[in-house]
C-alpha cells in the first residue's frame, strides 16, 4: 500500500475487523462495514492525518502518511516508572548561570525534536520555533528589550497607574506590577555591573510563535516549549522561561521586527538554555495543588 494521502488506507485482507482504529479516531471517518475497517467518504475530509489509526492497529492494515516505520518495539514499551518520572520534574530547577561553553546545533535539534512531537489542538502543528545562539545577536535582543521594558517599568511603576489600577479593582495587578518595577529597578543597576539578568549571557535563546487566531496556540507552544526544556535537562543541559522576553516580543514592534515574527503571529513562550554552572543538591517545595473535584 502506498502513502498517498493524510486518509487512512485500509488493507481489507489484512484486517480482522476488531475495531481499535474507529474507536480511537478523532474525527470519526472510520467505521465498521462487514466486519471490516472502512472511511466513511462523507467525512474523508475531516482527517487530521493525526496517526491514531495506523499505530493502534495490531496487524498493520492500516497506510496513512503519518504512520512512522521505525523506532517502535512492542517489547520497549517506552514507559518509565512513575516514581523516576516524578523525580525527574522535582529536579529539574530553572537554570540562569550558564557555562561560556556553546551548544552544538546538533543538540539543539535534538531539543527541538522533543517539542516537535507535542500534542498540538486538531494536530494542526502550527508551532514555529526561532532560535538565537550567535551571542552578538542575543546581546542585540537583551538591548532591544532592555530599553523597551525600562519605558514600560516606569509606566507602571507610577503611583498614578498604581491608583487607576487599584480604583478599577485590580490592586493583584498593580501590586503585582509594582513588584516586578522594583526587579526591574535591580535588574538595571546590576546590567550596568556587566551582569545579563535578563538572557543571563545563555549561549542559546529559543521562542516559539504560532497563529494568534487559534485558540490552541497559547497551549500547542507552551506544551512543545515544556517538553523540550525537559528533553534539555535530560540531556544533561539547562533552561530558564523568560516572561520579560515573551512580553517584549509581543508588544515592542522594533523587537518583533528583530525577531522575525510574522504578522498574525504572536509569541507563546520563550527560553534560555546552556550547560549549566551551578548543581542543585536538594529538592524543593511547593504549595498544595488547588483542586476541586466537582462531582460529590
């Protein structure tokens, strides 16, 4: 059978008739007909080419352009157990003093690679990554968003924007604000010591953009973002998510402009990441989940 569409194309010698790719489908295109698989042609257009069908089948009746050949062993499995899974998201921490050493494109592919098969909303795929590892670049951008982001700090730092906001109800906002003006004050007085607070001299910078009028974008980007920070740590490097970046490339036209980002495109999540300088020895707590389950 040739691949040569995202529909799934049914070998009917081979199928047993046991249902798996209808039930697991998405979209709802297959069905059972004589005890065979079969797409529903009044609905072909509606395939995600999300792959469902052709890897769940047990015998391989399935063709679809999203079935991958390789990599897969019934006998590996690819699980981990739950309790080094857990460890492995306690430990990892958000890294800002990074090592001079630079991070081979190879690795950072590899990175990527791990965001690239993130879930994405109707499997659209529609996230786009850039990445920055020339440091005169990064430098330029730490510039660029430094000056935007001092406008903006004083803005809000102002006892004038302090009061509107609390008189409009949002005294969250504006202490949250007030907050981040003060970090931003000692972000400034360090940078003038020579010291990045803001890329922390990361040899590698990487942002992900996707369509403003999806509404899976902001998760499609954030869970791709996460997946490859946590292919990152596992590969013996580091990451720090940057919301002063992602801000500044949303609402500074000039860094926008810098980056490359297309109009109808907005930045979703941004990180640092390099080899990091500093070994954490302990594990660290957090609050308690806020949970409710709605059901008595």
């Amino acid at each position: 059978m040739k691949e040569t569409s995202p529909v799934p194309q049914i070998n009917v010698k081979k199928c047993t008739g046991c249902g798996l790719c209808a039930e697991v489908c998405p979209v709802f295109i297959l069905e059972l007909r004589a005890k065979k698989a079969a797409v529903v042609e009044a609905l072909r257009e509606l395939c995600n080419n999300c792959g469902h069908c052709g890897a769940v089948c047990p015998v391989g009746a399935i063709a679809q352009k999203a079935r991958e050949e390789k990599g897969f062993s019934p006998r590996k499995g690819g699980l981990i157990d739950a309790e080094t899974l857990q460890f492995f998201l306690r430990r990892r921490r958000s890294i800002r003093l990074y090592k001079k050493q630079p991070v081979s494109r190879e690795t950072v592919a590899k990175i990527i690679e791990a965001g690239r098969f993130a879930p994405t909303g109707g499997n659209r795929q529609g996230v786009h990554y850039l990445v920055l590892d020339a440091p005169a670049q990064i430098a330029e951008l730490g510039d660029m968003c430094t000056a935007f982001l001092e406008k903006g700090v004083k803005i809000a730092g102002h006892r004038y924007s302090q009061a509107l906001l609390a008189r409009l109800g949002s005294r969250e906002m504006a202490a949250s604000l007030g907050r981040y003006a003060t970090l931003y004050r000692i972000f400034q007085e360090r940078r003038q010591r020579g010291e990045d607070r803001l890329l922390y001299h990361a040899p590698v910078v990487i942002l992900v953009h996707a369509s403003r009028w999806d509404t899976s974008s902001a998760f499609n980007c954030a869970v791709a973002l996460y997946s490859a920070a946590l292919q990152t740590h596992a590969l013996g490097l580091g990451t720090c998510f940057n919301g002063f970046l992602q801000v500044s490339a949303n609402l500074s036209p000039k860094v926008k402009r810098f980056l490359g980002i297309p109009r109808g495109h907005l930045c979703y999540g941004t990180m640092t990441l390099g080899y990091p300088r500093v070994s954490f020895k302990r594990l660290v707590k957090r609050a308690p989940a806020k949970v409710k389950y709605l059901s008595a």
